[in-house]
C-alpha cells in the first residue's frame, strides 16, 4: 500500500504495514487516510487563536501540508525551529514565515512528533531539550499510536494532543485510543466514516 506523503512517521509506516498485513482491516486503513490530514487540519485549526504568533518545533510531512493554509486564513506568523526543509519551505512560500521573532514572542507551541505514547510523545534526543522546556501541543495522527518506546527516540510530554479523533490531553488521548481497537489486528476495526467529518 501507498502511505500518503502527508504521513511520514516511521512509527506510522511501521503500524500501517502491520495492519495493511490483515485483509479484513486493508479497506478501512485505505478509507482512514482519505480523510486523516483534514480531520486533523480541522482539529488543529480549532486549537489556534487568530493573529497568533505560532512556534513550530521540529515540523515534518502533516504541518507542512495543513499549517500554511491554516496560519494564512487565522492571519497567523509561524517561527520555525528545525524539522524538515519542506516544511520551512512551505510556511515560506505561503507568506506566513516569521524569520525575525524569537521563540519569547510566540502564542502557541506546536510540535510534530514520530510516535505517540501513553505518557504523550516520542521526540529524536536532539528535539527533547526544547521540547521538555516549552511543552508544545502535539499534530499526528492516531496511526502513530505505539506501546513501544523505541531506543531511538525519547519519552516527552506534550500539553494537547491533535489529531484525527479530536483534541486531547495525554492522558484522555489514551482512553480515547483504546475505542480505535484497528490498532490491534485481532479485532475488527470500527469505521471511522461515522466518527470524523468529511470535507
């Protein structure tokens, strides 16, 4: 299966392909991701203040794709620390980078993890410090749900989590995933058609 380009957390790609392994839930992980980066750029879009100033530590592949627009129509700036060039690239060419703040300046901190865990995210050694320090909401999408903490990646927690099924403290995003059981490949997924708004 083709992972969307918006997805590309390798906690992520490494879930989808255990689950695309399972016939009965190949069709409902197709049918999650027609309607994942919208639901989440809905939900994200719900957790910023208009004319904010936005931090983005560390953006990958979902805010590249869902932040610009989003800064753009709350007539939003967004200061950049790390991530992905695309990213940077994206919130560029939208007209919505901020290059002259400092991190001081900004409203609300975002962050853009590669895994969620039950005690909030997990974030590369190298992102950890500022992380811990500002306490950002986390963008990422429920495929990035995992109870293992890889040695790769470090155990950080985040104020908010944003995603597909909403906006969630960490510790209420965990009950809330245990409704999605298509994390465990025994039991039959629920459709999602019902419970995310489609454009």
């Amino acid at each position: 299966m083709q992972i969307p380009p918006e997805f590309s957390s390798p906690i992520l790609q490494e879930n989808t392909s255990k689950i695309y392994k399972d016939r009965m839930l190949k069709g409902a992980l197709i049918r999650h991701f027609a309607n994942a980066l919208y639901s989440i750029a809905y939900n994200l879009e719900q957790a910023i203040p208009k004319g904010s100033t936005i931090c983005a530590f560390y953006p990958k592949t979902i805010l590249q794709h869902i932040l610009p627009k989003i800064a753009q129509q709350k007539n939003c700036k967004v200061i950049v620390i790390g991530g992905e060039k695309e990213a940077t690239q994206a919130l560029l060419e939208a007209g919505v980078l901020n290059k002259y703040s400092c991190l001081e300046d900004a409203d609300i901190f975002l962050t853009e993890p590669d895994g969620l865990t039950t005690n909030g995210i997990l974030a590369r050694p190298e992102e950890t410090k500022l992380l811990h320090q500002y306490n950002p909401m986390a963008v990422a999408s429920i495929l990035q749900w995992t109870t293992t903490l890889p040695a790769t990646h470090d155990q950080v927690h985040a104020a908010k989590i944003i995603s597909e099924i909403g906006i969630h403290t960490p510790e209420n995003f965990k009950e809330e995933i245990n409704v999605f059981s298509w994390l465990k490949p025994s039991i039959p997924y629920p459709t999602l058609q019902s419970q995310i708004a489609t454009p």
